[in-house]
C-alpha cells in the first residue's frame, strides 16, 4: 500500500519544496499539502489514522516560553489526538532546548529547517514509516494470538518509577530527560545553570543495597582525588584531560556527590553512528566515516592511548556530519597489558574486539584498528562480521574465524577490510596515518591530501 504523507506548513512555497522533495524520496507516496488556516479548517474532520506520517513545518520560537512558537503549541494540541501518525518537527527558528521539547510533546524527530537536506528529510521520513509498519505488524500480531500474561520480576523498575526524574540528583544541574542506560550508568540530558547550556551527564548506578556517603556540607565535590581514584568515570576524566581536539568529547565537570560519581559532557542531538546504521549506507558514505574516525584514532594514540571499546554507539555526529568519539572508560595506556579476561570480568563490546583483547595480550593503536574493521564492515554489509550465541563464541570468531566476504559491489574494499581485520596485529595497518593513505581519496580530494594529514605518529606499532 501506498504510503499517505500530511505536510502542514505556514510557508506555501517552502510546502511546495518538501512536497516535491517527499515525492522525489517516494515516488509512490499521496503526499497532500495544506497551510496553517486550511488546517485549522478542517482538523475536526481529518481522520490521523489515515496518514502514515505528519510533517509540521512551522515557527518554533527562540525559548520554549516563546509566544510565537507555533510548532509547540500545535504539537500540545495533536497529542490529545488519537492514532495520531508520527511527526516530523520541520522547526524554524527554535534551538536545542525547543528541540527537547518538541520531542517529548510527542516529535518523532526534529529537524532544524537551515539544517534541513534531501537526504536528511530522506532519512526522517523513512524512520517513519518503518515505526509505522512496526506498529502495524504488532497489532496484527496481537490480533492472531494474544500473549500469555507475564510476572514482573520483582527486581524490576515499574514503569511509573521510571517516569519520575531524579531532577536534582546532582547539584548545578537540572536533568530533563534519560538519553540511555546500561548496567554501570545513566546518561541524562541535563541543564547545566553554570554553563547555561545542555549536557549529557552520565551518573554512576548504585546498588540500592549501598549507602551513599555525602560530602559533609552536602555538596558535588570537584576534581580527581583519592576518594574517585578507582572510579571508572575518574579514569575517563584523567584520559581526556589531556586531549583537546574537535573529534574527541569535552568533558565540562566531573565529581562525586552523595556517592555519585559523574561527568558532565557534550550533548549531540542528532545522536550516534548506531543510529545511522539502522539504514543501508552507500559505499562512499562509509568510507567518509571511516575516515573522520580514523583521524580521532589518531589524536587518541598520538596521546599515547587506546580506547579499546571503538562501536558505533561511541561515534557521536554533528550536524554538520563530523564525528566525535566518546566514552573513554576503558581507555588505556599504549601496550598496557588487559586483565578483563582474566579475571572474568569482559568490558566493552564483544562484537567489536580485537583478538588481543579478548586473549587479554597488551594492546597498541591497532586494536582500536580492527575494531574500526567490524565497523566498516557492518556498515558496507549491513551486519556484524563476526556473532554468536553467546559471548565466548563471539570472542573465538574473532580469533580464529575467517572474515566474511563483502557483497559483490563493495569487493574493491575487501582488501581493507581484510587488512584491518587480521588476526595478528603485525599484519594489520601500523598507524592510522598507515590506513588513511592506503583508502581512496575523498570525492573532489587527491590521495596524497587524505595521506598527508597532521596525525602525530603514536608509538611505534612492532610486529
């Protein structure tokens, strides 16, 4: 079936462009546009259930306590809505904070229209329409069989409790929303009132079972000392205190408060190369990536370190398409020997280690090479080289597997794949200098610019 697009715009010749430019994406696509009056015409009688998915261009103001800022008050007004399709925010004006907003009033993404690119609106729309037939595939689903009913178990986080924000669990900062999770920390997206600005700030879980400590007058304690000197979020302030380039995440604040450690960093909206990968991916495209990664590798070991957990979840995007590289928690001193695997204790991501690091072996420049390997080939093929059923078979693919072949298209890369996947380090490119001059230049850009650029040598990778 055809997929149905609602454009509403308060700019007749700007609808006209998304019009045309949507039907470019979707040739198949009913694409109706209407302006803001006839809208508000005839919403009483426009059934959202019909559409696969809503884009609002329209004015979002400079603050969300803008009166002009039309986009926010119509999205307060379709979430009463039901069946509602998903939204696209196309935001005149507005900024980060507007951005967060829109999003949690109900925006599946927001696009800011200075920032705006066929490809960009391409991938939104797409997005889309796949949560849309997510949607549609569940509710038939649900409709053949109903699913048995389940326990919750007793350990776990009841939906409500998770709704409710811990909005001053770190002085100077107000969070606003939760950004991601795992097993160690929380990632908020936060306000610091300092910098007046949005930060991610990554928070320490603890055990419910532990006391905190405060600091006796109640305050976040500043700075690296003894009480933080084993604290993972410590050690990734220690390794980026000393790093200062546009590819690598800033840290802003780090410390400890109510026996909560944590760090204040950069916040990217647009969000992580995971994401992105979520799409098929031209060949050159990931050859772009691949490059900007391999420069942040570069200033990395030029410092003298290995970050030892390279995946696409730590390869944040700017608007503008450059990456930074985040989460240095595991990060390491060049050929400092691992002791994860010994002790049974694996850190960072099984799909993306070296050989050496999951044989627990010292580990130089070219372990974080292999990984950026597993990232290029899932990124030209769509899938991890190397899986399993668990961890362990993960690690011994990694080890002894030979490396999958490339579709047909892509063999011209083989090759460097092949090299940055071997199994012996000495068979791998040297450097990341030693890569980029061995891949194919840049559209519009000779060779010897791509092999010529200011990567200070990192110690020299021995056989």
């Amino acid at each position: 079936m055809s997929p149905r697009i609602l454009i509403i715009d308060d700019d007749a010749r700007y609808g006209a462009w998304l019009t045309a430019h949507v039907g470019a994406v979707l040739p198949d696509a009913d694409i109706e546009f209407i302006d803001i009056p006839e809208f508000e015409r005839r919403r009483a009688s426009v059934q959202f259930r019909d559409w696969d998915a809503l884009l609002l261009a329209m004015h979002f103001g400079a603050s969300i306590d803008d009166a002009s800022a039309e986009g926010l008050g119509w999205l307060r007004r379709l979430r009463d809505e039901t069946q509602l399709p998903p939204i696209i925010a196309i935001a005149s004006g507005g900024n980060e904070l507007t951005a967060v907003r829109s999003i949690r009033l109900g925006a599946t993404d927001y696009l800011p229209k200075h920032l705006l690119t066929p490809t960009r609106l391409s991938t939104s729309i797409k997005i889309a329409l796949r949560l849309v037939e997510r949607r549609r595939s569940s509710e038939r689903a649900r409709k053949i069989e109903a699913p048995p009913p389940t326990r919750t178990p007793a350990n776990a986080t009841a939906p409500a409790a998770r709704a409710r924000l811990p909005r001053n669990l770190i002085p100077r900062y107000a969070i606003l929303d939760v950004l991601g999770e795992s097993d160690r920390a929380v990632v908020y997206l936060a306000t610091s009132f300092e910098l007046d600005a949005l930060v991610a700030l990554k928070v320490t879980r603890l055990d419910e079972s532990e006391a905190p400590g405060a600091a006796s007058d109640g305050s976040a304690s500043n700075g690296v000392g003894d009480r933080a000197a084993n604290q993972p979020f410590a050690r990734e302030y220690e390794a980026l205190s000393s790093i200062h380039d546009p590819s690598i995440v800033d840290i802003y604040d780090y410390g400890i408060h109510d026996g909560l450690e944590y760090l204040a960093m950069e916040y990217f909206p647009r969000g992580d190369l995971k994401a992105r990968l979520q799409h098929p991916m031209a060949a050159e495209e990931a050859l772009g990536y691949v490059r900007r990664i391999a420069r942040a590798l570069g200033v990395v070991h030029a410092a003298g370190l290995v970050h030892r957990d390279l995946k696409p979840p730590n390869v944040m995007l700017r608007e503008n398409d450059e990456i930074v590289l985040i989460d240095f928690g595991l990060a390491r001193p060049m050929h400092a020997e691992t002791t994860t695997t010994h002790t049974g204790m694996l850190r960072g991501s099984p799909y993306y280690m070296s050989p050496e690091q999951a044989q627990g072996a010292m580990l130089d420049a070219r372990s974080d090479l292999y990984s950026l390997g597993v990232v290029l080939h899932e990124m030209l093929s769509g899938r991890k080289p190397f899986t399993g059923g668990t961890a362990i078979e993960v690690l011994q693919r990694h080890v002894s597997a030979p490396v999958p072949l490339l579709a047909a298209e892509h063999a011209a890369l083989q090759p460097v794949v092949d090299r940055l996947l071997a199994k012996t380090p000495s068979q791998r490119y040297a450097s990341a200098q030693e890569l980029l001059a061995a891949l194919p230049p840049a559209p519009g850009a000779p060779a010897a610019t791509e092999a010529g650029i200011a990567i200070p040598e990192a110690n020299a990778a021995s056989g």
